[in-house]
C-alpha cells in the first residue's frame, strides 16, 4: 500500500512538474510574441471621414477606424479612457508588459512595432502623475519627520537639482538615466541584437527603465523599502531580453556601463560647479588639481570603453565563425 501511494505521489509529482514546465515555456512563447493581429472586416467600407472605400480594420488614407459610427455610450466611453491612456495601447497593459517582458517590450519598440506600445515619454509623464499622488496619500496617511537639510556648501548646484528631483522624480529619474544613454551605446554596440543602435534609441530606452524604475519607486513607497532591490534585478532582466547576451556576459557589461555613468556624472559635476562659482569644489584643491581629476576620469573611462569594445568585437567574430 505503501508503495503504491509512493508511485501515484511520483506520478502527481511529475505531472505537476511537467505542468508547470509547459506554462513556463509558454509564458516564454507570449514574452517573445504576445501579438497577434488578425483582418476583423470583411466587408466593404465607406470611410466617414475620407470618403475612401476599403476593406480592411482601418482606413488606409486617413486611419480612421473602419467601425466609426453615430456617437453612443461606448464613444464616451472610449473618449474617457483615451484621457487616461486606456485606449488601444493601453497604459496599463503597456506597463504589465513592462514589468513581465522589459527587454523584449523595449526591443519591439526599436524595432519598429511602436503600434503595440504606449507612446514612451506619455507614459513616463502618467506615471510620474501616479507617483507623486501615491507619495502625497502615504505622507498624508502617514507624516514623516522632517529631513535635515545640509549646511555642506559643495555642490550647491547639485544639491538644488537634488532638491528640484524631490519635486519632479519623472524629470529627475530620466535625467539620471539619460546618463547611461552613451555607456550603453559603447557597451553593447556589438550586441546579438540591436546592435549599433543608435544614441536616440538609446534615449528611448531609458526613457522605459525610467518608468520602470518609477513603478518599483511606487511599489516600495506602498509596500515595503526591500523592494528596492527589484531595480538591479530589473536592470539585468531587461539588458538581457534586449541585447540577448547570456546572464553573465550582462551582468559584468552592465557593471562596466555603470561604472561609465558614474564616471560621466562625476566629470560633469565637477565641471559644472567650477564653472558656476568659479573656483575648486574642495578648498583644499585648486582648479588645476581638480582639473587633473576630470582629465583622470575622462582618461579612464575612455580606457573601459576601449578595452570593452576590443572584447566585444573579438566576442562578435567568434559568435559568427561559431
């Protein structure tokens, strides 16, 4: 009895397994292609709005939809949603898609399927919106104590653009990123897919980690601050899905671009702040020392890109000889 009990639980346990492994490889087969368009109108159509006779779900000349018609309850409720972004592209399902299928949603993007997304700054721009109400709701449900504000005189232009992201963190958020818009490009030019794309399809790309990011900011403001190491988690994630390189091939790239960003933010910090007041950031420095310092991350992120770009290239050969 015993024996037979262990073999039905065997069998449940693998027909569990496999279960789970066909939903797997489904889920897998929608984050590759969750679209599928089909020719709904059959009949010949009279355009409304351009007089054009077609047969086809929109009108050719103008695009208007081949369903127009009088104006009733479903209009309004169409034009209702359109404010908010619920129309065919949906905001909402723009954003599951954005957490499901990060990399994979940004390359259909690049790669011209622009019909099947959200437009992206509208989007970062909603979000934001939603952002900012679910701060004032938890700050009202809950008052917080009052930040200490410092008295460090350094960097005064950064603190003020810190102060200035505090009340615009969509602006703010994509600001930083557009940081990683030139290590990005240097770093996964020779990519197994978009590779060279170009710096404007670089910004678009931030522009969707941006929002990204700001939904786990909600998520973490709603829930609990441990959620904030989702933005790594996500970062790989999507790097991965959009250039296809393997997990590790990612992750010490994504480092590097890092690294890069960091090295960019410094640079134009210091610039910035010499510029502006006119003298060093540190007192104990003088201009020409702290010149030094920006001409030694300049050099030094030049070197990374160099060194990255010879492996990417040899990495390249190497997958097409292969």
């Amino acid at each position: 009895m015993t024996t037979t009990f262990l073999r039905q639980w065997h069998e449940c346990d693998n027909e569990a397994t496999m279960d789970l492994k066909g939903k797997y490889r489904q889920f897998k087969e929608w984050q590759l292609n969750p679209f599928h368009y089909t020719q709904n109108q059959r009949d010949t159509v009279h355009c409304a709005n351009c007089g054009t006779e077609f047969t086809a779900n929109y009108c050719p000349v103008c695009g208007q939809k081949a369903s127009v018609g009088r104006i009733n309850w479903e209009t309004v409720r169409q034009g209702i949603m359109l404010l908010w972004g619920m129309e065919s592209r949906s905001l909402s399902y723009t954003l599951l898609q954005l957490l499901l299928r990060p990399g994979y949603l940004i390359g259909d993007y690049l790669s011209g399927r622009r019909q099947i997304s959200f437009p992206p700054v509208k989007m970062l721009v909603l979000v934001t919106i939603g952002t900012l109400l679910i701060d004032k709701l938890v700050y009202f449900l809950y008052p917080k104590a009052e930040e200490v504000v410092s008295n460090d005189t350094r960097f005064s232009l950064f603190n003020r653009f810190v102060n200035w992201g505090n009340d615009n963190p969509g602006w703010f958020l994509l600001a930083v990123s557009c940081l990683f818009i030139l290590p990005t490009w240097t770093t996964f030019r020779h990519a197994p897919q978009h590779a060279q794309h170009t710096l404007p399809e670089g910004f678009f790309i931030q522009v969707f980690m941006s929002t990204l990011i700001l939904m786990i900011s909600a998520f973490v403001t709603l829930t609990t601050p441990w959620l904030t190491c989702l933005i790594p988690f996500y970062f790989v994630v999507a790097y991965k899905q959009l250039f296809r390189y393997r997990l590790w091939g990612t992750l010490w790239r994504l480092f590097v671009c890092c690294m890069e960003a960091f090295l960019i933010f410094a640079i134009i910090l210091y610039v910035v702040e010499i510029i502006s007041t006119g003298h060093a950031v540190n007192t104990d420095n003088t201009i020409t020392d702290e010149l030094f310092i920006i001409a030694f991350f300049g050099i030094v992120g030049v070197v990374l890109a160099a060194i990255v770009n010879i492996i990417n290239k040899r990495t390249a050969k190497h997958a097409v000889k292969s």
